[in-house]
C-alpha cells in the first residue's frame, strides 16, 4: 500500500470520525439549530456567506444538521473504500470550504490561541485536492477494481487509462 492510499485512508477516517460523533449524538441536530439560533457561527461568517446561513441554514437548521451527518458519513466511507474517489474527494473540498467559512474564513491569527491560517478545514481541502489528482491514491480501491472491469471508466475512477489498450 502506498503512502497517497494512507492519506486518502486517514481522510476519510476525519470524515468519518466527524459523523459518528454526529450520529452517536441523538440531540446533534437540536443542538445545531439551537447553536444557529443564537447566532452560533453565523456571528464569524463571512458576509456573503452569512446571507446563505441566515436565509437558508437558519431556517431548516434541523434538515442541514442531517445533511451533514450524512455528508460526512458518505464522504468518510467513500474515501476509505476508494469508492468513487474523485467525487468523493471534491465533495470533501467543499464540505471543508463550506465549515470554514462558518468559523469565519481563513485569516492570520495572534500567535495566541491555536493556528488560524492553516486550519484542520483547509488542511483536509488541500489534501482532498492532491488525492483529487492522484492516480496514486486509488491504487488500492474499489475504484481500481471498477477500472479493471471496465476499463473505459478507468481515466474518470483512476485517473489513468487502462493498461493493454483502450
């Protein structure tokens, strides 16, 4: 096993860490409505995206709350397996976006509290990306057994052509 298969492994792991929290917590999406109600995250939110939290978030603060145990659930799975990994690795990119504009976006901190700029979010999106790109990464997955049976799917699962052909 190759080191890009352990950083798409140990993602997914993030991914899936965050929803079993989610999921073990029977009051998690009373708690996210609850939090949002309050102002939680919204108060730190970039303008443009306060807008979308307090028009859209805000008011299905339940429904989104499930969407994320789902999200993180599937995208921890996905990535662990390599099952459909590209896709799995942009969703990881935007739900990373998604939860780092909700902590207030990327910034220089004060050199005081914990690290700002670089930030487990946008460590995980950057990561996503380079296993995005990287054949390497789905050398052992469900992916590269997909792309052997069908080979003409291999350039969009692998990110590579099938060997022998095609």
């Amino acid at each position: 096993m190759n080191g890009m298969v352990w950083v798409r492994v140990l993602v997914g792991a993030v991914w899936l860490n965050g929803a079993v929290e989610k999921l073990l917590n029977p009051e998690f999406p009373q708690q996210f409505a609850t939090s949002l109600q309050a102002g939680g995250f919204i108060s730190v939110a970039p303008p443009f995206f306060r807008a979308f939290m307090q028009g859209y978030v805000v008011p299905n603060a339940e429904l989104f709350a499930q969407l994320t145990r789902v999200g993180e659930l599937a995208l921890g799975i996905a990535l662990i397996l390599g099952l459909l990994t590209n896709l799995a690795a942009l969703g990881s990119v935007g739900l990373s976006i998604v939860i780092m504009l909700s902590q207030g976006g990327v910034r220089l901190g004060t050199g005081l509290g914990a690290p700002e700029f670089i930030t487990i979010n946008v460590l995980v999106a950057l990561i996503s990306v380079v296993i995005l790109l990287s054949a390497a990464a789905k050398s052992l997955s469900v992916d590269a057994i997909l792309a052997r049976r069908s080979p003409v799917l291999s350039p969009l699962l692998v990110n590579r052509r099938a060997r022998g052909g095609a």
